[in-house]
DNA sequence: TCTTTTAGTTGATCTGGATCAAAACCTGAT
DNA sequence: ATCAGGTTTTGATCCAGATCAACTAAAAGA
C-alpha cells in the first residue's frame, strides 16, 4: 500500500514513459496527469500485452471477466451471437480503446471479442485497476469517464439504429470512422475498412446488400470513392450533411 | 478522512438504516455490505432529495453535471431531442435506478430526463461519491457494476433495434416492464403503463401506429389485454416466446 | 499458376412498417 | 356536464429496405 501524497496531484501527460509496461496506460488514453511516482505505481497494473491474429478470439461471451483489454494496436470487433446463429457487432475498436467494460456488471464477457487484423493488447487485470483507482483518485475518475463516454457511445448508437435511414447510418459510420482515424494520425478522407459489408451491416441493422447499395449511392454523387474495402471521401462536408442528426461518438 | 480501517468490510445488508439520508443507497442498490460506521459515511453522500412532478425535467440536455439521481419513487424517461425537433427515448427508469451516468464523460448531461409521473429522487453529488468510493472498496466497485450493467443494457437495445420486428420489439418491452416491476413486488402480469404509444414507439423504433398494431394482434392472439394503458398479461410463455432471443436486462 | 472460396455488386420482387387519414376515446378544464 | 385537447385505434396506401437471384471480383489454397 502507498503513502497518502500519492493521492491526486496534476502533472504533465508528456511525462507519461514509453516503455511497454505502461503502453497500455496511454491506451487506457490516460489524459489525466501523474507524476513518475504514481506511473510506477499504475505500471503494476498492466499485464501481459497479448497478441491475437486476424480472426481470433480475444475473449468469448460467457468467459469468466478478469481483466480489460487496451488496445495497443490493431482492429477488433465485438459482437453478441443471438441463440438462432446471426450475430449482431456492438462496436469496433481500434488503438487505444477499451474493451470488456459490459463484463464488470456480471463477471462473465457479454460478447465476444475477435480480430478484424492481427492485433495485440495489453491486458488490464480489473482488480487491480480498481485497487489502484482508490488510492490515484484521478485515475478512478478517468476510468468514470471512460465507462461514461462507452454510454454515450451506446446512446449514438441507439439514436442511429432507431430514426436514421440506410444512407444516414452509413454516412455517420464513415464519418465515426474518419474522425477515429484522423484522431490517431491517419488520414481522414483516405482509408481502408477492416470488416466486411456483412459486419458494417450488422451493425448498422441493415443487410449487406443495403449497405452495397448506400456506398454505390454515395459514389455516384462523388461524395466518396469505393474500390472494395478502400474508401476515400471527396466531400467531407456533404458527407456529414447526410448524416442528418445524431451525436456520433468514440 | 477516514481511517484505514474502513477499508472493506462485509456485513448483511439488512443493516442498512431506513432513516432518509441512506434512502438513495438502497436505491443506488447497494447489496454490497456495509456496516454501520460505513454507513455513516456514505450518508455524507447523500444530497437533498428532490420532487419532480408529472412532466417536470429533472435535468435538461446541455446542463453542466453535478450528481446522479436515484430513482426513489414515480417513473422517468430519458430522451435525446434531436435538431429536427423529434425525440428518442433511450430509457425508462424506475425506482432504485440510477440517472446520469452518461454526463460524466462530458461533465454535461447528454439528455433530458423528464418525469412520466409525480416522482422524488435522491441527488447524489458525484464528487463526494467518488471521494467516498475511493475509502469503501466494495462502493467503488458496486458503482463499476452499475454502470456496466448500463452498458449491458443499452447493447440489449441496440439489439433489438438492429434486428428485431415490431411484435417481437414490444414483447420484449412488456417482458422488461414486466421483470422491473416484479423484482419491486408489483404484478408481473398487471400493470399500468406510464408512457405513451408514441414513447413506446420512440424507445423501439417504431412509430405509435405500429406500436398500436402490434398491442391490437398480441390481443388478438390473446397473448395479453390492453385496454388503454392497462396491460394484463395471459399467456408470459408465450409472450417469451415471441420475443425471440435477445438479452432484455435492467 | 489455376482453382476454389469468399466477398461484393447489381437487378427484380416482395413486404413490414411508415405515412396519410379519419374516427373513437380519454382527460382535464371551464 | 360540456368542450377542447391530446391519445389511441383502425383502415388504406406507399415505399425503403429485405429477400431472392445472378453475376463479378478478389483472396486463399493447391
């Protein structure tokens, strides 16, 4: 246990070290100011980086919850398997984001978690993140946002899958992943899509054959350009114009 | 502060006080296990209680966060409204729910939360709740579960607007009602609704007429009776049946 | 390399739910 | 009680997206 000047003080995130115990911390996109002393303290939760190549299991839904996953790069989805075999994707996630957080309330993963590409992960045994939240108060608080801004997510997602049509939908998942991409560094008019249309579709709740037809739409009026899973967007601004409504998020 | 020594520990929760200052623990739902002198300091927690009355907001979109609410009586909806003017209901909450949970991220609410009828909420400021998270582990995590379950929730949601059909929508809103008001010791067969059609609607994602439609053919198949908001439900089995799959929670 | 498999596009048709419209019903106010 | 407002039901029509089907293109294996 730590000393109580451990507790909350506010120094740069620049500070944060690169080193790979704290890779995660940064994934656990940690804007939230320690000191040398309180990384060393938060080095000791992170655990083992993990790979999983394209097309494996993070974790499986009904799996005993452990830990949470940073992701420290790659491209995984996460979707629920309904009893009559169709699965719907809950989300996609990319470098820095936090999975496994629908597991805490019952102990057990909700979804399964798989690679879209050859990914790699830092695990975060929960237990010990909590018990490192109570004595960093900033971290708890962090992690409070984080579980927060997944609500949000959820709720921007409700609105989409409830009022918007096939052309919205699609627009605000390009859209969503433009902003996500160009928040990491890529480009945000030029990119290449991991999943398939079947996996935009489901989770957009549409079929794949919709979605086909939304990207061959929005190519005819030269919003954006599709060459299979490469996309580049000519008109950013009519693009989000589509889009309607909806406060798209993560 | 307080002393370590309060630090964990695990009593029956039927030591729980009823005065009102730790009424909005229970209704934070706290099977946790606390004793007295941990009781003693989450009453701090505990800010006024407050009336809301049919129609009223208890907080509107836009405005900065300060304290969750917990439900103490009454029936409330949450509800983004959107540019265009139309609104989405993303939730429905009765007693011992929590509200607010998806303004920490922001530190501003991302909703309105407006009472269907005359109700009261605990406020529970949520930086003594952290502060006091931090001293009473078994808090800490307690609240994590909460959020999560959330977060669990609001996937159900996104399942069944991404793929369900109308009947198989509402069965599986009347089942939830039904389940909610069961576990508060109300019929789980015969109930009020509080909400309209149109809010019905909003939540699934269907308009009011279908929602209409399909209470008239689950009547028909005499599954349940409706009259007006009244719902008498026949035939829970076959209603389950009708839901099809999803994990309908919260 | 060629072959098989999987993913994506595009067309034709069908249908569940939206939309439009009207009537019946409740609720609360005067 | 009566009236005005909103809510609900039900019918008729329409259309966005599902479904079915055929074909093309790109990976993955041999």
């Amino acid at each position: 246990m730590l000393p109580e000047s451990f507790v909350a003080t506010n120094f740069d995130v620049a500070q944060l070290r690169t080193g790979c115990a704290t890779c995660s911390l940064r994934e656990l996109c940690l804007p939230v100011g320690l000191n040398d002393q309180e990384i060393e303290v938060l080095t000791e939760v992170t655990g083992h980086k993990r790979k999983v190549q394209r097309g494996g299991y993070l974790y499986r839904a009904g799996t005993k919850f452990q830990s949470l996953y940073a992701v420290k790069s790659g491209f995984l989805k996460t979707c629920i398997l309904e009893e009559d075999g169709r699965q719907q994707v809950t989300g996609f996630h990319m470098t820095g984001e936090l999975l496994g957080l629908d597991a805490i309330s019952t102990e057990l993963h909700t979804c399964d978690a798989i690679a879209l590409e050859d990914s790699e992960v830092c695990e975060i045994p929960f237990a010990k993140l909590e018990k490192i939240s109570s004595i960093i108060p900033s971290l708890m608080h962090h992690f409070h946002k984080i579980m927060s801004r997944e609500i949000v997510r959820d709720h921007g997602v409700m609105l989409l899958l409830g009022g918007m049509k096939a052309e919205e939908r699609l627009a605000n998942f390009l859209l969503n992943m433009s902003r996500r991409l160009a928040i990491r560094g890529y480009s945000e008019t030029n990119f290449n899509l991991r999943m398939t249309r079947e996996e935009i579709g489901s989770y957009l709740g549409l079929k794949l054959e919709t979605v086909s037809r939304a990207f061959s739409k929005l190519q005819e009026e030269a919003v954006i350009s599709v060459k299979n899973k490469h996309i580049q967007i000519h008109d950013l601004q009519r693009l989000k114009e589509k889009m309607g409504n909806s406060s798209c998020t993560t």
